[in-house]
C-alpha cells in the first residue's frame, strides 16, 4: 500500500542527471550530451521530452517584465524498464534557435552600434537564463518526474 502511495507521488522515483561536452556555445545551435537516468525501484520508461528554454528579463521593479522562449525541443521515444539500482545513459543532441530581440540586430549592425545596445541593455537590466527541462513519461506516478538544468553559455573552464 506504502509501495503503491509513494510510486503514485513519484517518490523513490527516476532521477536524472545531465552531462555536456563543455564548454556551451550558443554559436553551435546544438547542444550534444547524455541524460543519466538512475532508480532505487524499478521503472518503466516510454519517452522523454527535452526543451530548452530561455528566460528574458529586462527592466526594473515595477516595469520588470519576464518572458519564456522555447528555443528547441525533442521527443526521445524509448520503451525499457530501468531497474533498482541500474543506472541509464542516453546521448541526446537538441538543435535549438537563439531568438534577437529588435536591439540585439541593431547591435550586430556594426561596431559603433553593439556598444550602444550594450549600454542600453545594462541599463534596463536586460539579461536571458537558459535552461534545459526534461519530462519522463512512463513512469507510472500521477505527476511524471520533470528536471530543470540551468545552461551557461561560453563559459570559460576551470583548470
């Protein structure tokens, strides 16, 4: 009865766990890595679903506005049961889309004009956090497991 409680939440459900060949750069359109999937209770497994998403803020207090971008999505169709105590390794690339604001394009004009946009951009406190979200389906619980990765851009390796 516990059993079935705690499989219908999710709990002592799948996890996951993400891994990228680093470093990220938004120039590659695509992101390439592998999805570790891993359970204390066996678990059946029928897709999984990945979108990148980007969230862009800008402005301040009481002109703060947020919007959400799916930049790209997949559809990964599995069909597998994961076992207690068995680990999964699934690789995965998503090509995605970085979408400019009518600054940023002003901005890649020229030289003098990136400055400006850059100016106005700190500014108006304009700045976008992307992150990778992953849904399992199958799994049999009334709320299927979902994960959020944060994703950084060009970012430089720690030696």
């Amino acid at each position: 009865m516990i059993n079935k409680f705690k499989n219908w939440l999710g709990i002592e459900g799948v996890k996951a766990n993400i891994e990228f060949q680093e470093p990220l750069k938004k120039e590659d359109l695509c992101l390439d890595g592998k999805l570790e999937l891993y359970t204390i209770r066996s678990q059946r497994i029928e897709n999984i679903q990945l979108r990148l998403i980007e969230k862009y803020k800008r402005g301040k207090k009481d002109s703060l506005k947020i919007d959400e971008f799916v930049l790209g999505s997949k559809h990964i169709q599995l069909d597998f049961t994961l076992e207690e105590g068995q680990a999964k390794s699934i690789p995965f690339n998503l090509d995605f889309e970085i979408l400019e604001s009518s600054m940023d394009k002003l901005g890649n004009k020229n030289f003098l004009t990136k400055g400006l946009v850059s100016l106005l951009k700190k500014e108006q406190k304009v700045s976008s956090n992307y992150r990778l979200e992953v849904l399992i389906n199958g799994t049999g619980s009334a709320i299927p497991p979902k994960f959020n990765f944060p994703i950084e851009f060009n970012k430089k390796r720690q030696v």
